[in-house]
C-alpha cells in the first residue's frame, strides 16, 4: 500500500500538538511551531485542507543575550494554553484522534514520514555486517505500520504506541 492511498492515525502528544474533529466535521491537528500557533485542517476523508497560523499574543521570554526562546516559563505556558483552547472554542474543537492520509508541509517540517532517515536508503549496508539487521529492522517496521509524525520533532505511531516519541 503506498502512503497516498494509507490513512494514518494520530492522536494529541502532551502540549506539543492536539488533535479532533472540529465543529464543521473536518480533522484537526494544531499547537505550539515557534513563534507561532499552527492547525492543520483536513477532510472527513483525511485529506488535507489548509494550514492557518497565528502569532503568539504573549510571546515567550528569551533567555538572556540570545535568541532562545524560555518555552517553558510558567506565564508562557499558561498565556500559551489559554490562547490555543480560545481558538479550540472558536472553531467547536472536540480532542480525539483523527485520521489523515498522508501529507508534509516543507515550509515548517510537519507530516508524515513512513520511514525514518535510518530506514530510507539502506545501500550503504551491502556487504556489511549489519546489512541483515537494517534489513530486518525495515521489515519489522513496515509490518508494524510504523510511520513517523513530525511536528516539533518525530513522534512514533503504530498501533498501541501511538505518540511515542523518537
């Protein structure tokens, strides 16, 4: 089965992403991308839609003399939280998880990945000692119906260990 005809499920992870139906029967996945706030909108089908961002209202504090943001001060989060469940309010977001054929917005690195990079090219094994193994590990993980969801890093999904994070 290719990845366009699979659908893939995903479900919310923490604070890093959260995922449901909205009041208009679409799918949705949304949260924290830094400096911003992003949904990713999909059909009752799982085909994606659109992609809609907004700024943060209270940015979050940099550590000091540089350019890192402090994601995890406490006024942040809470400002951040309040902010994202307004927007779930907005559009009758109801948490759960959704199912989504497969999609990867380039601009903010966020979709599916069937493979992980290990798994993709296993050429430079041939001949090696490990050739067995990778390949192996290649079954094993297209058997399981592994795949990878990025959104601020890869998140493992395969049946019972939806949202393991790699």
């Amino acid at each position: 089965m290719s990845a366009e005809s699979r659908v893939f499920a995903v479900g919310s992870h923490d604070f890093s992403y959260f995922t449901g139906i909205i009041a208009d029967n679409r799918q949705v996945v949304m949260g924290l991308l830094t400096p911003r706030v992003v949904a990713y909108f999909f059909d009752a089908d799982g085909a994606f839609q659109e992609r809609e961002t907004c700024d943060w209202e209270y940015p979050a504090p940099r550590v000091r003399n540089s350019d890192i943001w402090r994601l995890n001060d406490a006024e942040f989060q809470a400002r951040l939280a309040a902010q994202i469940e307004r927007w779930q309010q907005e559009i009758g977001f109801v948490p759960g998880v959704i199912e989504i054929q497969w999609f990867f917005d380039e601009e903010l690195s966020v979709g599916i990945e069937t493979l992980p990079e290990s798994l993709r090219d296993l050429s430079w094994s041939k001949g090696e000692p490990v050739e067995y193994e990778m390949k192996a590990r290649l079954e094993e993980w297209q058997a399981a119906g592994s795949f990878l969801f990025c959104w601020d890093r890869d998140y493992l999904m395969a049946g019972e260990d939806e949202g393991l994070k790699t």
